[in-house]
C-alpha cells in the first residue's frame, strides 16, 4: 500500500513510524515531511494548508489511504477534497473538524447538549468583552476563536492582563482572523488529561490518557506553547474517572455531532479537568495532539492502519485496539526563547541507536547535515514499566542528543509522579 501523511511534525514523525508497522504499507509520503524524518518517509514540498497540491499529488501517486493529521488542513476540508477522488482517509470531514476550529462552535455544543464544561461568554466585539471583565470572576481564561497552533489560550491572573489579552487578540490581531472573536471562560481547577480516542461516529474506542506540560518553563512558568513534554499514562484518569467520562462526555460528543449532521470519524481528542465537580471539556481536537501522540502510540500494541482504516469504514466496534502495561515519557527539545523568537540552523546530532525513539519536529536538511528549524526541535521518547523508569530513560536520552540552543524543561512528569503517591 502507498500511505500519505499530511503534516510535518514531531505527531506526523510518531504516525508514519507507528504505520510502518504493518507489512502491508510500501511507501509512506510525508506532505511536508521534515529534514530529520530520514529513511521513515519519502518527504514531499507541498505544504499541508496547499489542499489542491495535496489531492494532485495523491492522484498522480496512487495513494491508497490518506491520513490528514494537523488541525490546519482538516478544517481546510483536505479530507472532502481527497474522498472526492475516491482515496480513502483518517481524519473527519470539514464540517466536523469545526468542533476545534471554532471554540465558539464547541462551546455553544457543550452547552446544548449538556456535556460538562467551563462556563462561558463568546464575543465578537471589543467593548462588550472588556464591559464584561469588569465583573467577570479572576482569575479567567481568555480563548481565541480559532485555531493558533495550540497557543491561542490565555489565562489572565489580573483584570488589567485579561483586558490586555482581549484588546491583543481582538484588536491588536495577535493571532490574526482567528482571535476576532473569543471565548471567556470561568477558570477551573484540578488535574488536566489528554485523552485521545478513535471514534467511526458510533464506537467510540478511547487511547492510553496522557498528561500533557504546555507552559515554556520549568515549575509551569512561562508562556503557553504547543507542549513541551508529556507522560502517559496519567495517573489521575482513574477507572471511576474514565467510566464518567465515557458515559457524560465521549459518547454524548458524538452523538451531538451525529444530531448536528456533522458526524466525526477519526481522532477526537479531549482536553479535560478533573475538577471537585467531576471531569470536565477544557477543549477538543480534531486530531492527534503533539506531543501526546509521542508517548500514546509507542504503547499502542494494535495494528494503527488497521484501526484507522476501521474509523472510516465505520467497523471500529470489530478492531482491537490494544495497549501495552507500560509508561511513556516524552521530553521536547526546543530552541531557546521558543514559543518567542529564537535562532536555527545549528546541526542536530542523534545517536544511530536512539534513532528510533526520537521523532523529528523543527528539523531541515542542510548541506547533507539535520538542522534545527522551528521552535519545538525533536521529542525524545523512552518507554518503560514504570513512570520514573521512563523519565529517568527520556531524560537519559535528551543528555546524548545535541544542537546548539536546544532548551528543555527538567521537570516533565513531576506533576504525575506526585499524583502516583
């Protein structure tokens, strides 16, 4: 079989290896791809937002099966675009990709269909918003409407720094069309998990949970970025925990967006609270997350292509979907200053026997060399039976990987270890 892979990151890096799996796959196609994928994936310049390159593409190489994996292209509607040429894909169709290309849209979901979350007003005026922080509860969140690479949420401690946030996204464009209009939410508290599941629009079959550390800086400081570390499985998502959220927030996601016409099959991701009150929707995905996908499918025992092809033909009930016993850690290597400005071009060195366990993010290829070319680099992945044996692994592996101007934090699964005791 020949697969394509839309996407270029460290997610799309822990895809294709995960694919590369089942003896049935040929060829796998990164669109883009990046410089450090290797001998994993053929890489391709066509960008991911570039839907009719992609389609041409898949056309003149005979793709048997696509999968769309960053939120960009599917709420593009990359999806519609290639099943109209009759090449099967993983990932939902526009109109059900919207429940994380509009926070608006998915909150007003939640709302509807009584599926627990935090409570909210939506804006698309400047005034209005500012009149309401004038009572609103501090500290708040304040959420871009749309999509900002994972980087469109702030939480604002003073009134002053969530008016500061509402006048920089509504009318200072700070994450351009996408921050036109917003959502201010009451700020919960509690554990945070990442759960990303399969779902065919009907079974919904949930992954290994993960626990995500989205702040730049160690001790949860700093900005908020596209995640610099995770562990899984999180140790807070108990059996109790999983069996509400299945009965109060998966299937009921589902069925209300089958009740909407707008059924989603693929991966549907749920960012969730583990407040006093019960678990609660802090966000959705469309997609796999990054770095979850990391630490989640190195445990995935079951065959992917297999599953993913059992989402879009609707027999997911029928697929196993199995995990190993074991944890995973991942720990990013960023450029220093990320999610700011930052330096790049400085050669990226992994040992050949570490080559498996990293997966390639901000790379490019230079005069031969692997170079670092965004804010989040690579992601080094050590899975083992316990927490602690795997990231005392992870961290093992980030002391023999180089680049000059790499950053990380030093503290990825502190939080879950602390939630073992």
């Amino acid at each position: 079989m020949n697969i394509l892979v839309v996407g270029g990151g460290g997610r799309e890096h822990a895809i294709i290896k995960k694919l590369k799996e089942n003896k049935q796959v040929e060829v796998i196609y990164a669109l883009p791809g990046n410089g450090g994928y290797g001998e994993d994936a053929v890489c391709v310049p066509v960008k991911a937002t570039d839907i009719e390159g992609i389609v041409k593409f898949a056309t003149e190489n005979a793709i048997d099966f696509a999968v769309v994996a960053p939120d960009d292209p599917l709420v593009l509607g990359a999806v519609d675009a290639l099943e109209e040429q009759g090449i099967a894909c993983f990932g939902p169709r526009a109109n059900a990709a919207i429940i994380e290309g509009s926070k608006v849209f998915s909150k007003d979901l939640m709302k509807k269909y009584g599926i627990p979350t935090a409570k909210y007003e939506s804006f698309d005026d400047l005034e209005s918003a500012l009149a309401y922080l004038e009572s609103a509860p501090i500290p708040t969140v304040i959420k871009a409407d749309g999509l900002a690479l994972g980087k469109g949420v702030i939480i604002a401690e003073t009134r002053e720094d969530a008016k500061t946030a509402v006048r920089e996204m509504m009318a200072g464009g700070k994450f351009g069309k996408s921050g036109e209009r917003i959502v201010i939410e009451e700020f919960l508290e509690g554990p945070e998990v990442s759960v990303l599941s399969f779902t065919d629009g009907k079974t919904v079959k949930p992954m290994i949970s993960s626990m995500d550390h989205k702040r730049a800086l160690d001790g949860d400081k700093g900005l908020n970025t596209g995640g610099m570390g995770t562990v899984a499985p999180n140790p807070h998502y108990t059996k109790e925990v999983a069996d509400r959220c299945m009965k109060e927030i998966f299937l009921p996601t589902v069925k209300a967006m089958n009740a909407e016409g707008r059924t989603f099959k693929g991966c549907l991701y749920f960012g969730l609270m583990i407040t006093k009150d019960g678990p609660k929707v802090i966000e959705y995905n469309c997609r796999f997350g990054d770095p979850e996908t990391q630490v989640v499918l190195p445990l995935l025992e079951s065959d992917l292509l297999e599953i993913m092809m059992a989402t879009r033909n609707g027999t997911l009930e029928d697929t196993p979907v199995v995990f190993k016993d074991g944890h995973a850690c991942c720990v990013i290597m960023a450029s220093k200053g990320y999610p700011e400005s930052y330096e790049k071009g400085f050669e990226i060195t992994v040992p050949e026997e570490l080559k498996a366990s990293v997966y390639m993010a901000g790379a490019a290829k230079k005069e031969g060399k692997v170079v670092s070319a965004g804010g989040r680099v690579l992601g080094a992945t050590a899975v083992a039976g316990s927490l602690p044996e795997a990231i005392k692994g992870a961290y093992k592996m980030v002391e023999q990987i180089g680049f000059e101007n790499a950053y990380y934090r030093h503290d990825i699964g502190k939080r879950a270890l602390e939630g073992v005791k």
